[in-house]
C-alpha cells in the first residue's frame, strides 16, 4: 500500500493562468508559497519560503479563474506528480506539481473576491442555464467532483470535514 497525499496552506505567489483543452476541459496553474519560521542556533528568527507548483482541473479551475488573486490564502489538498518533457535544446526537463482536488479559500473576502450583486433577470438566466451544466459547476463547491477525474488523479470523494473546515490541522 502507499498514500500520495499533500496539504497545503500557503498564499498564491500570482494570478492563476487558466487554459482551456480542445474539449473545453479547464486547466488552472499556478504557485502557492508555503513559509516556515524557526530560530537558529543564534537566536535569530529564520523565515524559509517552499514555492509549490499547484495545478486544478474542470470546476476546480474555474473557480480558482473566478475567485482566486495573486496574496490569496488558500487550503490545497491533492497528489504530487512529476512529469517530464524535452525542451528545444532536447534537454529532459522535470516538473513537480500538486494536483488538487480540494481547494479552500482561506482569509478575509476582498472586494475582488466577492460575487457582484446581480439583478433578478441575471440570476433568472442564470438559473435555466445552470439547468444544463454539470453538477460541478453548479456549486462553487471546494471538490473537483466530476465524474471523470483529471488524467491519473484517481479517486475524487468529497470530504464534508474538509468542506465544513472542522477538519483543518490548524
């Protein structure tokens, strides 16, 4: 048996680049800073910043597109993965991300942040389109709970912990 699993907290290093597939499949990166504070032998406070590759798909990216600045604090739960490529000198190159299924919004909500107050007519339409999008995009949930889970993510439930926050480790 083994168990592939990060949680994060740390604050988005900037704005999250968001691309779509050719299936219309959304696909969000960027990076999350994660600090860790302590003091030396001398006394003096040490301050070391990790930076983390984070990567969301569908619903996940979608929201991340909406919601998520550059400063955001935000709670990651996911895999890591490794994946390689050649570049155009035909050097292999190797990267680690974390790709996540679960994502929290932590800290106060900006103005940027918050949905706009929208007219009756808005919300009217919006309501019958959401009639034929999927379930995941219906609520701006914090699981990448589609069906089909982005390309070796494996397993996707949703946590109502997590989902509540009762089950932060901090």
């Amino acid at each position: 048996m083994s168990v592939n699993k990060v949680i994060l907290v740390g604050n988005v290093g900037k704005d999250p680049e968001v691309r779509y597939l050719e299936g219309g499949t959304a696909v969000c990166s960027f990076s999350l800073a994660t600090s860790e504070t302590y003091r030396n032998r001398d006394g003096d406070r040490v301050t070391t910043t990790e930076w983390h590759n984070i990567v969301l798909w569908r619903g996940l990216a979608e929201i991340a597109e909406k919601y998520v600045k550059k400063g955001s604090q935000l709670y990651i739960e996911g895999k890591i993965r490794t994946r390689s490529w050649d570049d155009r000198d035909g050097n292999k190159r190797y990267t680690t991300e974390v790709i996540a299924d679960t994502m929290q919004m932590l800290g106060r909500r900006t103005e940027e942040s918050q949905p706009q107050p929208q007219s009756r007519d808005t919300v009217a339409d919006k309501t019958a389109e959401s009639k034929h999008k999927p379930e995941s995009t219906l609520h701006p949930g914090l699981q990448n709970n589609d069906k089909t889970p982005p390309p070796d993510t494996g397993s996707n439930e949703i946590d109502a912990d997590v989902v509540n926050g009762d089950d932060l480790p901090f």
